[in-house]
C-alpha cells in the first residue's frame, strides 16, 4: 500500500469504508436472527458515519471523535477469513466480518502510525477503536 498524499489515503479509507457498509448491508438483507440483522444494520450505518468523517478531513475539518481501548477476545487472530459467497453459513459470515474488522482496525493503527499530525493521528486511533468495537460485537456473537 504505497500512497503518494493524504488525499490517496483518506480515498482508500473512504472506499473500504463504502465497502464495509456495503457488506453489511448485505449481511442484514441474508441473516435470519432479528437482532443480528438489527446489529448489521447499525454497523452499517456506523461504517457510513466513518466515511464522514473521513471526507470531512478530506474537506480539511477534522471531528472530534473519542479514542476507547477495545479488547477483542482474540477469536480474530485465529481465523481463516472465508471468502464472500452466497451461500456463507452464518458462522461463516460471523468470520468473515470479523477479520474484515481486524483488517480495518490495522488500517487505521498504521494510518495513525505514518502521519506526523497529531489530531489526524487521534482522529485514525478513533475510527481504530470503533472497528474493534464492532469486532468485539462480533466476536462475541461468534463465540
């Protein structure tokens, strides 16, 4: 992941974000337990306010957002990520969210990691500990 300013940056960021509200969406639409398809649905939202966010540093404002320690139970590191199907069991669809989440939560650490502006950084760590929460949640579900 080579990138040659911000801008590519936050465009690859709002992208995955796209992508993940997209899933979720998805996900809402094929699960049969109400209250995952209700958690589906929130995280899709979330994931939208993400991309938000994300555009308005792009515009040059930067939110306020809150960085929360989020401990996952480390099912993530133990998974295979499935790949997307149609026909993915729920267990299945549990993984793959899960390391989807995993893999936006490194996203945003190394995001964090490579800019020299303190606020920017705060900002990644935020949406970092928002993805772990999700990842949690999910987690939780999966076990």
């Amino acid at each position: 992941m080579g990138f040659a300013n911000i801008d590519e940056i936050l465009d690859y960021a709002i992208a995955r974000e796209e992508e993940a509200a997209a899933l979720y969406t998805d996900l809402a639409r094929r699960v049969e337990r109400p209250g995952m398809r209700a958690a589906f649905l929130e995280f899709a939202k979330e994931e939208q306010g993400h991309k938000l966010h994300l555009e308005s540093i792009k515009a040059g404002q930067l939110p306020a957002l809150t960085v929360r320690e989020v401990r996952g139970l480390g099912i993530a590191e133990s998974l295979d990520a499935p790949k997307a199907s149609d026909t993915m069991t729920y267990a299945e669809s549990l993984a793959f969210v899960i390391k989807a989440e995993q893999a936006a939560i490194e996203l945003y650490t190394s995001l964090a990691e490579a800019t020299d502006d303190p606020n920017l950084a705060a900002v990644f760590l935020a949406l970092a500990s928002e993805e772990a929460k999700h990842r949690r949640r999910f987690e939780l579900e999966y076990d």
